[in-house]
C-alpha cells in the first residue's frame, strides 16, 4: 500500500462519524423548528395584542388600569372601555394567595418524605403526588364547584364564588409540582452537610432547619414561583369556581375573574379583528409575558443559589 492510499484510508471518514454528523444535522433541524415554532407563536400573539393599541388606539395605562371592561361601549369621552386592571388582580390574587398555602404544605411533605421517612415517603406519599398530577383540571373544578363552592358559602357566608375558592382549587393543582421541586431540592444537599451538624451535636430537626432547607433555599424558592408560572395560566378549573364577575374584587368571598377566565369566555363570542376580539388577544399577551417573567426570576433565582 503506497502513501496515497494510506493517506486516503486515514481521512476516509468512518461510519461512526457519519452517524454522528448524521445525528447532528437532525437535532440541529429539530432546535430549529423548536425555535422557529416559538417565535412564530409569539409573533402572532403580540401582533394580534399590539393591535389594541397601534391599530384601535387604546391607551396603554388606561387598559392596564381601568376598572370596567365593556369593550362593545364608550366612556364619555369615547373611549372603549376595556379596563384589564379586574382580571389582572383576580389573576395575581389566586395565583399569590395558592402559592402562600402550598409552600407550608410541599415543604412540609418534601421533609418528610426525604428527612424523616423515605422509605414511606416513596411508597405512600410520590404514588399520591403523581396521581394528583394525572388528574384532569376539569376534574379539579367539578370537585371545586360541587365541594368547595359550598364549603365557602356556608362558611364564610357569600356565593361561594370568589377569589377564596380559586385558591383552594389551585392549592391543591401545584402542590404536586412544589413538592415535586422542593423534594429534588432537598436532595441536592450534600449529605456531608447533614453528617457534620450532627457530629457537632445537632438534632435530627435542628439539622433539617439550620442545615437542610437553609442550603435548599434557592430550590424552594424556584420551586415556588415555578408553581406560581402554572397558576397564573390555569383556566378552567379557576373559571368553574371564581364567579367570572369583571368587577374589582371587594374582598375574597366575593366573585372576581382572571386573565384565563375572561379569555376563555370572550374568545368564542368575538368577530376576528374587532377591537373586542383585538382585547382578548391583548390579554393573551399578557398572560404570555408573565411566564417569561417567573422564568427570568426562576433562573435569577438558579444562578444566585449556584453562586453561594
């Protein structure tokens, strides 16, 4: 064999690069319709959004914080009246108020199933968890509008329709994705961390409080506010039990409406580049913002806790 073909044979490329390059091409292809689909949706979106303002000329402040949506009528001055200040309270109402009272209960369930008792923590409590997790939102909001609802009206006194039930039924939908986060984060401590406050002569609890959960903060945090991400977009089980009334909420008894609960009425019931229709893809917009923002914070949130 002379040198030519020794040359040749060495730069030959083999099969195994060929499946390489080969695997390359269509994961590059893939990414790039991910990206390209993404884009799209939000081109579409925000094109449709910004037509309330640039195309109906609505004022920007006054629809985020006018009180009274009514987009087929005027004010005095003749202006529609599609104030989304209602809808962005009763989204962040719900949304805050389900994260307050999962926290306690996820942290609460992850140390148990991870610090105290894991053996009955995987056979007990993750099979409950990912049950929760497969049931249906329109299962949640028959179980809210047949359970809750009452519970609330004979309780608190009122409808039974208001922000207060939103907040239970979505308690109950992101406790799993909670737990779920806080247990990864919980497990992600060192073990040597528990090992030296114990050889120092800490308990067993003041070892899962000054220790454990103090090294997992960033995680329970991120977890949280992942959480709060799927609660601000949830719409039926929210519109089966906060009453859809477009009105400021006077208090948490009384019936209020989200972003998800007017979008899901109106959409339907509006003519395609109306500026009613043109508001509810306003709202949409709205709600495809606020995402990107709890993911800004979530990896804010990821970098900090990689740092310390």
């Amino acid at each position: 064999m002379n040198n030519d073909e020794i040359r040749a044979s060495l730069l030959k490329r083999s099969r195994a690069s060929k499946n390489e390059l080969f695997g390359k091409i269509i994961s590059g292809l893939c990414i790039a319709i991910i990206v390209a689909v993404v884009v799209s949706i939000f081109y579409f979106v925000a094109s449709k959004g910004l037509a309330t303002f640039f195309h109906d000329k609505v004022n920007l402040w006054k629809f985020l914080t006018g009180t009274i949506w009514n987009p087929s009528t005027t004010d005095a001055q003749g202006h529609p009246q599609v104030g989304a200040l209602p809808m962005i309270i009763g989204s962040f109402a719900v949304t805050f108020l389900a994260a307050i009272v999962a926290t306690p209960f996820a942290i609460g369930a992850a140390v148990f199933m991870t610090e105290i008792s894991p053996r009955i923590g995987r056979k007990v409590l993750q099979p409950v968890i990912e049950l929760l997790v497969g049931i249906p939102s329109v299962v949640y909001g028959f179980i809210g509008l047949s359970v809750v609802v009452p519970f609330v009206r004979h309780t608190f006194g009122g409808s039974g329709f208001g922000i207060l039930s939103g907040t239970f039924v979505l308690f109950v939908m992101i406790l799993p994705t909670v737990t779920s986060m806080t247990v990864d984060a919980l497990n992600s401590v060192p073990r040597n961390y528990r090992e030296a406050s114990l050889a120092l002569g800490a308990t067993r609890w003041q070892t899962i409080y000054k220790v454990v959960l103090r090294a997992s903060v960033s995680g329970i945090i991120t977890a949280v506010v992942f959480g709060m991400s799927r609660a601000f977009g949830e719409a039926l089980a929210v519109q089966m039990v906060i009453g859809n009334a477009m009105l400021l909420p006077s208090n948490l008894i009384s019936p209020a409406s989200t972003l998800t609960s007017v979008l899901t009425m109106g959409m339907g019931n509006s003519v395609m580049g109306s500026l009613s229709n043109n508001a509810l893809w306003s709202l949409a917009l709205l709600l495809l913002i606020m995402p990107l923002i709890f993911n800004i914070i979530i990896r804010w949130i990821g970098k900090r806790g990689a740092m310390h």
